[in-house]
C-alpha cells in the first residue's frame, strides 16, 4: 500500500512528508484493520509533521479522524464484520488499570497511545486500531462530513465540557477552525450565546452564518463579558486576552496539545474575582460515544473541503496558513 510518512520533521512549507510503499498492515489479536475512505486534516497532524511534538515513531504516518471500512480482524476481535464502516480517532489504547482509567478518566492514562502519534494513522490506504477504540458511526451521513467529529469534534465537545458553561451562558471561541464551528453548532444548538473571536475574515462569515451573535478579531473585546471561553488557537499570547473577556467566575479553557508560552498574567486584571485557566487533554471514549450521538441529534455538520489523499502536503499547507474555513478532509485516491 501507499502512505505518507513523516521523514523528517520540519516546516509544512519543506514538505517534511514523503510518500512510501508498504505493507498492508497485519491486525493484531484484538484490532481491526481499516481500509482508508476518508481522513480529517487536523492541526494536531500539522503539530506531528513539523515537529512541534516530540517524535514518538519514526517516520509516522499522521491521520486520526478516519472514517474507513473493517478490511480483517484479529482472532480477539468480536462484534465486528468485514464491511463494517467504523471511525478510527486520536485516543488508541489506555492500559484500563491505571488509578485514572479506574476513575473513568482515561484520557489521563500515563501509557495512553495516539493514532498517528505513537502508531501509523490515516494518511494512507489502510491503518489499524484495536477494536475497543474503534468508533461505530451513525447511519444517514456519509464519509467526508463525519471524518472532522473523530477528533476536532470530540476534542471541542470535551473542551466544551470543561469550561463548565452554565445554561445559556454566554461562551467565547478564541479561534474558529475545525474543532471551533462543530463546537459551535453544538453550543448554540444547546442554548447558548456564542461570540467568535478569530483573525480569518472567511472564519468569521463563517461564524456569523452558523449563528454565532458576534464575530471579531482575536484580540478584540468580545461585546458582554462571558462565562466561558475556549482556546482553539495554539497562541499562547491570547491567554491573557481570553481571561480578561470572562466574567466574574468564568471559565478558560485550552483546547490544544501545543500552545506557544503564555506571557505573564496580571493577577488582579486576569485571574482575580475566581476566573480559572484548565487545559484539556485528549478525551474519553465516553465523550466521543456522547458527543456523536449529540452532532446526530442537533444536526452538526462540518464545514469541509475536500483534498485527494496525494495532496495531503498541500493540505497541511492549507491548513497552517489558514487558506479554508472549517475542516480540510482527504479522500483516499491512493488505491
């Protein structure tokens, strides 16, 4: 099979992947191999492949929202056929003993792998996953709008969770890419007020399109204090900006796995009156089971441009300067 490889990490700009022949992987006892249809861009993959993040295998293959179809199984695997369409995401394997599994918070697991981290993802014809963490997708939707909700969907929903924004409360998006307009939808479509605060003049009609009551430049004033915020661009600078918009014992929440430094805080003007600063790491897969039955319930649907999976460094491109709204997705042309 054909698959991207990062060969070297290294700016987007230096096309750091490289495409490679290999084997079709082999399933182990309890995974499920997944033949490709479709792939979310996610900023995480821009994260792996430039080297943001430390290398954990070399020469990875990115890719953790993968929408594909059960292609084999090992002689573990139960409960799924050949044919089956399933969603492969970012969380991989938890060990299931640790103190925090135990608690249900697995996405703290210390032995926790990630699909297209620590094992070979979505850029490519076929990937695994052990079945435990393989997600079954609702009927009636098809490949390229599911393909965001595995990751910049589950992550906005439990980043959503975490600013533990009151009934009808007012909410921030610092940011409004992938993870921010299906979090959106879902806030909104829940009871609340949504203010934007993005750079992208295309992300704000977007924002504005989606209901959102006001869409501004990152570093603007949102126009009423809010009772919660999200962080969705890796920009350490708008900490200090977001906690400041919140109101008296509002709630900021950083939805990303890299952010560049955070400047110093001015305690009385940015923590003062209870605001808290959380971080959000990874998710459990009980968020993803509640969070796609909700984007089923509510409607939510992704915003997507569809790349072939050849131009998956044209993608990343893409993405880092910001040149779509939403979500970029690549559909398997490999075959």
């Amino acid at each position: 099979m054909r698959a991207w490889s990062v060969a070297r990490p290294g700016p987007a700009e230096a096309d750091p992947l490289r495409l490679v022949e290999r084997a079709v992987p082999v399933p182990g006892d309890d995974e499920l191999l997944v033949r490709v249809r479709a792939c979310g861009v996610c900023r995480t993959d821009l994260h792996v492949t430039e080297g943001d993040l430390p290398v954990r295998r070399p020469g990875v293959t990115p890719g953790h929202e993968v929408v594909g179809v059960v292609a084999g199984a090992g002689t573990a695997v139960r409960g799924f056929a050949v044919g089956d369409r399933v969603g492969v995401a970012w969380l991989r394997w938890t060990d299931g003993t640790c103190a925090y599994c135990l608690r249900g918070a697995e996405n703290l697991c210390p032995q926790s792998r990630y699909t297209g981290w620590d094992a070979d993802g979505g850029y490519a014809e076929y990937t695994t996953v052990p079945a435990g963490f393989a997600h079954r997708l609702p009927d009636g939707v098809d490949d390229v709008a599911l393909a965001p909700l595995l990751c910049a969907g589950i992550i906005g929903y439990r980043a959503l969770l975490r600013t533990s924004l009151p009934p009808g409360g007012r909410l921030g998006l610092y940011g409004f890419g992938g993870s921010a307009h299906l979090c959106a939808q879902l806030a909104l479509a829940e009871g609340a007020t949504v203010h934007v605060l993005t750079r992208g003049t295309a992300a704000r009609r977007l924002a504005l399109g989606l209901g959102a009551a006001s869409a501004r430049d990152a570093h603007e004033a949102p126009p009423e204090p809010l009772d919660g915020a999200i962080l969705f661009a890796p920009v350490g600078d708008l900490v200090p900006v977001a906690l400041r918009a919140l109101d008296r014992g509002g709630i900021l929440a950083v939805a990303g796995i890299h952010l560049s430094d955070v400047p110093s805080l001015c305690y009385e003007s940015d923590l003062f009156y209870e605001k808290e600063l959380r971080s959000v790491t990874s998710n459990t897969r009980a968020d993803a089971r509640e969070f796609l039955a909700k984007a089923a319930l509510h409607g939510v649907r992704a915003t997507t441009h569809v790349y072939p999976l050849s131009q998956a460094p044209r993608a990343l491109r893409d993405l880092k300067a910001g040149r779509f709204d939403g979500a970029a997705v690549l559909v398997n042309d490999l075959s």
